[in-house]
C-alpha cells in the first residue's frame, strides 16, 4: 500500500524551470511530517511502483516530465553528433570498439526514452559513461606514434560526449520521480531567494526506496559523522536554504539564475580532520563550489578547497588569518575531471599544521612554523558554498555561467569532522616519494601551479604554457620530490620572435631557495637551434654548457631527458646523449648536487638580465606564445 504523510496537507512540488532547460521536484515535509513510503509485501510492489508513478504525474505534470526527457534527448543526440563526426577517422581506430558499441547503445537509449522507458534509457547511459571512460583511459598512455594534436583532439572530444551523457542522466534523474529524493526542508523554515538573512535548518533523514539508487546519486550509504564530544545535525543556511536538498551528512545544492546557497555547521572547531566526498556541476563554468572551514567573522580565518567551474581538473587551496589571504593561494592539477566522479578533499588543522588532501594524497602541507603572514586559529565552522562568480575579474575568475545547461548541481556528501584533534591520532599519508616507486604513472597528476593559472593549458598528459599578451607566464611543478631518477617530456618552443624569453624544464629542491640544487634545460629566446645546460648546488650555478640541436625547437616536438643519481648527471636530446657531469668522489670542492627534486617547468620574460645579452632584447611582436610541454614521465628512484 502507498502512505503519504504530509503536513497540512501539502505534498506539492516546487518547480524550477530557467528558460526551458532544466526541471528539478522536491516533495516538501512539514518540521514533523515526513513523506513516506512502505511496502506491506511482495505482492504489493507493483502497487507500489505504480502509486509512485500516478503521483510524481500528478504532482509534476506529464508535461515537465515530456520536457525533461526532451531535453535528455537532446544532450544524447548532440553525444551521437560528436561521435559521428570522430568514428570514422585514424585516431578513433585506438577505441574503435568500444566507439560502435556507444554508438549503438545511444540510439537505444533514444529510442527507449521514445518508447517512454526512462529505466533502460538511464542504464544504456551508464553503460556508454563506463565505455568512454574506458577509451578515455586508453588515451592516457604512451602513444609513440601519434602527433600529439590529435590525441588532444581524441580527448577533448571524448570529454565532450561525457558531458552530454552526465547532463542527459541528471534529466533524467529530475524526469523519472522514483528517484527523486523526497525529504527537504519545511517552507516555514526557507528564507526568500534574495534573503541574506540567516534562518536555522535542521538537517533530516531522508525516507528512500531501499532499491532506490539515489543515496544520493547513485551512493553508498554515507557513514556516520564521527565528531568527539558533538552532535552535528543542525546548519544553518546562510541564503537560498530552498535551491538545498540534504540526506543525513550529504548536501546538493541546485543552482539556478535566481542563486546558489550556502550554508554552515552550527558547530565550532578548534581542529581536526575534516573531510567530504566532492562531485562539481557538469559543465559548470562560471560557478564556485567551495568546502572550507570559517571563523565566519569579521576579519575571517579561513582555510578552503575552492573549485573554479571553467577548470574542472582543477583545486585551489587557500587559507586566510584576519581576513587577510593575500598571497595564500595554491592550485592543483588533479588528474580526473572534478564533474565526473566523487572524490574526496581532507583539511587536517591542527596548533603545528594544515595539510590539504584530494583522495589521499597530499597536496599541500603549511606549518605554523614557517606561516609568514600568520596562522588560522580561530574556532570555525564547516562550510558548503556554491555561487556564480561570473562577474569576478569580469569572468576571468571562473569563466562565464552558460544558463543553457542549467539548472547546476553540486554534490557535498558523507560530510565528516573529527575533533579535537587529539595529537598523535591522525597519521598522513605516505608521499610517494617516500615509497619504492618504480614509475610515477602518466601523466604527472597532481601537480601545482606556482603561478599564473589561467596561462597553464592541461589536455591529459598534455601541458602548455602561454606567455599572454599582459606579460605574464606560468610555473608549475610536481607535488613529489625525487631522491634520483629518469625525467622526460616531449617539448615544442614557442613559434615566432621569441627573443627575451626563456622557456625551461629543470629539476630544483625547491624554486626561490637561496641554497637550492637544480639541474636545467633551458631554451633561450634568441636561438631556437640550441639548447642551455646548467645545474646548481647550494644556490650556485655557473656551469652553463650551450648544446647545438640541429632543427628548430619550434618546430616539432622532441624528446627531452634529465637522468640524475648518486653518479652522474646526463642531459639527452631524442635518447642521445648531449652532455654528461660525472660525480667525483673523494675530492673536496667539486660540487655535485644531492638534495631531493622537484619536476619544474616555466617560460618568463627574462630579458631584463644581463640587459638582454643572455635570452635576447624583448621583442614581443609575436605574442601569446606558447610552449608545449608533453608526456611528462618520471622513473625514480
């Protein structure tokens, strides 16, 4: 038999609908009423099912529902469109099998939506996500033989048709109510769209359909918060408590032309480990989604995983004490697209540290000690943040939000806190320098973005830097240090006039230390047919050694690699070998370099040194250039 309990009577749905592009109903409960649903038996199912479906029509209206699936079927006609024009040419001879059959499972899933099956529809889009990500996969290794252009393009493409599928299944899940989840917040408790007041809601379990797949979306059960001596069920929602649907620890917001939300834990903390499993919106350029910690007064301390919607590979972290974050900006390559799966960012906060984690793996780590602009230390709160940031830097924060793949959602779930802190209870993670690696695997993920972020293209394993038209570049590394190893890429200069600028790929023990050891290709400006070596110890260099190519380094890629170990240190030009510097041991003063390294690579304006007799005098006529900076690997130790 079907039960619904509703509060004065109001089982009715609320309807979001931006300019006929997306559908969203929630079944609304009082603060007591809960809508629920059982099952006396087996025999009752079909009852049930049926029940289900009569309501969500009546509730929703069959002609939404029709939108829905219209527009579903149009994020998998444009999928079909990408792959039309791709299954046919050389580079989709890698996948092609798995190619014919997510061809022939999308005009299924079109078809079973025709024939109103939206269940069978919904698993061939699982399947065909499933043969993508296989042939994406595919893509990420070595590919001796393929110009890398294409393999971009191969990527790029694939990608494409993952949106599509990702957008149509978020339709469709709107589009189909048996997996719609059925607990919100109560309208007495909801501020006005445009409130910035704050209005206190406690967070509920949600009543689900136990062969439902939505927990949400497609999770597990979440486990249960673990938090010493606290009881975390009440936040608060800061604005727009309406565009949020929770389930026990997890949180979506919906984010739509109207707003996002945000919202924060009642609790304060002092410390901890801190963590959520994360999935940003499906093409969602132009939004931020942020999960942070905040003292939330004025002159804020804050700590922060921010995701910026037109860099979906992307994490910033940052901190800020007094309101005061100048400077404290760090960003991250990851090496999965944010919007496709779940993974999971950690904040450990403690008197002696921060250490930012995404799925284990740390990416930054800041000790008091050595914090020059100051420390947090104010008691917080957990905060979950999605917002449009289109008009930051007049979109050149995030990129511009394009309302025709709306409505967005955000997914923060199996939020987790675990505090005080208690010292010598938390252990990190090993960092993979520290384990027997034997190769790092392709491509170089994480890695960080020193600076200039919007200037560092990333295809895969393909990087590129650009030196854009304001005069700025870009400098990235490895989150890892390396003790010895083998350290290769694939690197195309820059066409045009390049003179003045200096394009590198080098080893240091850290970049801006006075006492550093590095080991340099560096390319100057002003001759393309020659190559610079050179390596530091102890921050002294002056040991420059300018290796003939014999081509132009702008115009194909060539292969580049730097062996250094406890012997000797060899530079190789496409697998031959250009110079050696060999150790020699049992003589005082000769300098070798010793310490751990990271991967580096960069391109500036260098021509202010020397007054341009090392890279060359600025030119600039040919500007932006771009450097490529391919297939990045590393064999250590």
């Amino acid at each position: 038999m079907c039960i619904w309990r509703c509060h004065r009577n109001q089982c009715r749905s609320i309807r979001s609908i931006p300019s006929k592009v997306g559908l969203e109903l929630n079944f609304i409960s009082g603060k007591r009423g809960v809508a629920a649903m059982r099952i006396s038996s087996k025999t009752y199912r079909a009852i049930f099912l049926a029940c289900f479906i009569i309501l969500g029509l009546v509730v929703y209206g069959s002609s939404d529902q029709e939108q829905a699936v219209s527009l579903a079927k149009d994020r998998i006609d444009n999928a079909l469109s990408m792959l039309n024009k791709l299954i046919d040419t050389d580079i989709a001879s890698k996948c092609k099998d798995n190619f014919i059959s997510v061809q022939a499972t999308l005009i299924d899933s079109a078809q079973n939506l025709d024939n109103g099956s939206i269940i069978k529809a919904k698993r061939d889009l699982n399947m065909v996500e499933e043969l993508l990500g296989s042939c994406l996969e595919s893509t990420l290794k070595p590919q001796d033989n393929t110009f890398p252009t294409a393999l971009i393009d191969l990527r790029e493409t694939i990608r494409g048709m993952s949106s599509s599928i990702s957008s149509a299944q978020d339709l469709l899940e709107v589009a189909w109510p048996l997996f719609i989840n059925t607990t919100n917040i109560s309208n007495d408790t909801l501020p006005n769209h445009n409130s910035n007041g704050t209005t206190n809601a406690t967070w509920v379990e949600a009543r689900t359909n136990p062969n439902s797949s939505f927990v949400p979306e497609r999770l597990a059960e979440p486990a249960p918060m673990q938090v010493s001596d606290f009881n975390i069920s009440t936040f608060i929602f800061d604005y727009c408590g309406d565009h949020v649907s929770v389930q026990s620890n997890s949180v979506i917001i919906r984010m739509d032309q109207s707003c996002g939300a945000k919202l924060h834990s009642t609790n304060k903390f002092s410390s901890g480990v801190f963590s959520a499993r994360i999935r940003t919106p499906v093409r969602g350029t132009g939004i931020v989604n942020s999960f942070y910690l905040s003292s939330n007064d004025e002159g804020s301390d804050m700590i922060s995983f921010e995701f910026l919607g037109n860099f979906p590979n992307r994490v910033l972290t940052s901190y800020a004490v007094n309101g005061n974050g100048g400077g404290n900006q760090q960003m991250f390559v990851l090496s999965y697209d944010t919007s496709v799966n779940f993974h999971t960012y950690t904040i450990k906060w403690d008197n002696e540290s921060i250490i930012w984690l995404a799925d284990n793996t740390i990416l930054r780590t800041l000790h008091k000690a050595n914090a020059s602009t100051g420390y947090p230390e104010k008691v917080t709160s957990i905060f979950c943040h999605t917002w449009d940031a289109s008009s930051v830097g007049d979109g050149s924060y995030a990129g511009d939000v394009n309302w025709m793949f709306g409505p967005f959602r955000s997914y923060f779930t199996d939020i987790a806190a675990s505090s005080p802190l208690v010292p010598g209870s938390w252990k990190a993670p090993r960092l993979a320098s520290d384990a027997a690696l034997s190769l790092v695997p392709l491509p170089m993920r994480p890695f960080e973005i020193d600076y200039g972020f919007s200037n560092v293209g990333v295809a895969s394993n393909d990087l590129s830097i650009t030196f854009n038209e304001q005069g700025q570049g870009a400098r990235f590394r490895s989150v890892t240090t390396y003790p010895s190893g083998t350290f290769t890429s694939r690197i195309k200069c820059a066409e045009g006039n390049t003179s003045g600028l200096l394009s590198s790929f080098y080893l240091s023990s850290r970049e801006g230390s006075r006492v550093q050891d590095e080991i340099d290709f560096e390319w100057l400006g002003k001759d393309k047919t020659s190559v610079q070596t050179n390596y530091y110890v102890n921050g002294v260099g002056n040991h420059e050694l300018q290796v003939p190519l014999g081509f132009d380094c702008s115009e194909a890629y060539h292969i580049y690699t730097i062996i250094y170990n406890s012997d000797q240190i060899q530079w190789l030009v496409d697998g031959k070998i250009v110079r050696i510097v060999p150790r020699v041991q049992g003589i005082a003063n000769v300098p070798y370099p010793v310490k751990p390294v990271y991967v580096y690579a960069s391109v500036w304006n260098a021509s202010s040194v020397n007054d341009g007799a090392w890279t060359g005098n600025w030119n600039g006529a040919d500007v932006p250039f771009v450097v490529y900076f391919s297939d990045i690997r590393i064999k250590s130790p």
